[in-house]
C-alpha cells in the first residue's frame, strides 16, 4: 500500500526528536550523570497479529464489554478530513466491526483519533484540537470539547474524580515537515466547565501518553524521551530520562510498574516509575499508544507504521524482563 505523503516528514521528525543523552536511576531519583544501558534482544513472539487496520496509533481493552477498541488515522495525524474510525476487535484477533465509529461529511468530523480512555460508558478520543466523547456500546457522539490552541492532541486519562485529561505533543505539519508548535501542555476536561491547561509549557518535551495514578498523573514525551510525574497543582516532578527514547505510550500494571512504548528502541520497556526499566518486547517498530488487558496480561500493540495491531501475552519476555 502507497503511503501518504505526511510519512517521510513524519519519519524525519522522529530521528530529529530522539534523545541525545540518557539517564540511570540511582537512588530513588534516577541521577542525570549516569547511563542505564539496555543490551539487543530477539523479538517478540506476538500472541496474534492482525493487518486489518490504517495508521493505528492507540488500542485499549474495553474490559466490560470484552472488545479491543483500535484508534485507525488512516490519513495524516493533523489534517481534519473525517477519515478516522474506531475498530472493534475481539480477544482472539477476529475483527468484530471495522468501522465501529467513524468520520463522514454528514456524521461527526472524527479525522485523526489517536489516545482512548474509558469510564463508564463513556469513551473519549483525542483529535488533533479537540476529545470527542462516544457511548463505548453504541458509539453514539455524546459530546466534542474543543480545546482552543491545541495542535496535536494525544494521550488521554481518566482521574478518580472523572476528570478528563489530554496531552498535547505541541506538534504541526508545515511546508518542510513537523516542526514543534510550541503548545505542549496537559489538559484537563471535567463535566460542566471549559477545559483549561493543567499545565502549559514549551518545555514539556512533546508530552505523549500519560496515565492516572494515586500519585498523581505520569507523563512520557516523545520529543526528549522524558518520564516525569505531575501533581494536582501542575508541578512537574520526578523528571528522568529513559535508556530508549521517542516515548509514546504507558500502561499501569497490576503491580505498580509500568509498561511505556518506545519507538527508538522498537520496544516496549517495562519498570519502577523511580527504578530501572527493561525490555520485555522487543522488535516492534513504531509502537504507538499501547494498551493492557488485565485479565489475560497482555500488552496490545499498535504498530503505526506499517498498519498492524500486535497482542502479546504474558509469557513474552525479553533480556530477562519480568513478563507484565
């Protein structure tokens, strides 16, 4: 399949956004002067893999429902054209309704969905400047936030409280390629008032996935290859840099540790928030935001480029990792 003509500047956007330098943990906070490196490892042995799908850039695990729910661009990342649907996926690979939610000139105007997240029955998608919210079941538009100067909507979180929570990677396609838009920020989205910037701040390091936990938000960049935690106040904390960098996307697991894709590793990274991180999947290139099914404890992949979904289940391990 020809690719469009965003790939090659987008491409050449990630070797301009790899980290130059990396950190090791040291104590509890990870120490700037040290380097924690990661040997090469044989790939992964994926559970399934499917190709049924276009520019796939988030998958999560509707947990109630038992489904798969892929994020399919099927276009440019940043160009409002509708062409963004929602695939519906079972356990097992079997494709259940590949167009589940999608853009059209006469429906909503879903162009290029990218992060999920689920409560309830509700489903929120990030989309270049705004977070659509669907009914998970039925996918029904229920609600689109727009959020005024965003460029490059990205990962989306749930809080305890039900707020909504959105990066923006402060990215934007120009005549020359991507370039840095200068509109890093984190979100907030909460029922009844005007979303409003969490924090705001050039930089942030293109902030990409991010998770809610009772410590408080944990963000991965995917310009500098950052870790960093922020609190309820928008401070930025605990910042460190990973052993591979052009982060996308982070998973809590069951015990603690998270699970963070990298696009220059070809890898997933499994670790403490304050320790060492390993690979425990290797030879996927370009993983996207990836997701996690708690009861098979498996880490689903989306593989941007080259249109696959990859399911790995827990006994995929590498380097020594501990599988998830």
């Amino acid at each position: 399949m020809k690719k469009p003509r965003w790939i090659l500047p987008f491409t050449m956007a990630l070797s301009a956004c790899a980290p130059m330098e990396t950190a090791s943990p040291e104590a509890e906070i990870p120490s700037a002067g040290e380097e924690q490196t990661i040997e090469a490892a044989a790939p992964s042995v994926p559970v399934w893999v499917s190709r049924e799908f276009r520019t796939p850039e988030c998958v999560i695990h509707d947990a109630e429902a038992d489904v798969y729910l892929v994020a399919n661009i099927e276009g440019s990342p940043v160009e409002r054209d509708r062409n963004g649907f929602i695939s519906k996926v079972s356990p097992s690979g079997e494709i259940l309704d590949a167009h589940f939610i999608r853009g059209s000139e006469s429906g909503h105007a879903l162009s290029a969905p990218k992060g999920m997240a689920i409560r309830g029955d509700a489903l929120y998608v990030a989309d270049i400047d705004r977070v659509f919210t669907f009914h998970r079941v039925t996918g029904e538009l229920l609600a689109e936030t727009i959020i005024p100067g965003a460029t490059f909507l990205n990962g989306v979180a749930v809080g305890s409280e039900g707020e909504v929570y959105v990066t923006d990677s402060g990215l934007t396609l120009g005549e020359e390629g991507f370039a840095a838009s200068g509109t890093d920020a984190i979100h907030v989205l909460r029922e009844g008032q005007a979303p409003v910037a969490l924090v705001a701040d050039p930089t942030l390091g293109r902030p990409n996935g991010i998770v809610a936990t009772e410590a408080g938000l944990w963000v991965v960049t995917f310009g500098t290859g950052e870790l960093y935690r922020v609190d309820r106040e928008g401070n930025v904390l605990d910042r460190r840099t990973l052993p591979e960098g052009t982060l996308d996307g982070i998973v809590e697991l069951p015990d603690g540790r998270f699970a963070i894709s990298s696009w220059e590793g070809e890898s997933v990274l499994v670790g403490e928030p304050r320790g060492e991180f390993t690979r425990a999947i290797t030879g996927v290139t370009s993983p996207a935001a990836i997701g996690y099914d708690a009861s098979r404890g498996r880490i689903l992949v989306p593989i941007f480029m080259k249109d696959e979904v990859r399911v790995f289940g827990p006994e995929a391990r590498a380097n020594g990792a501990d599988a998830p």
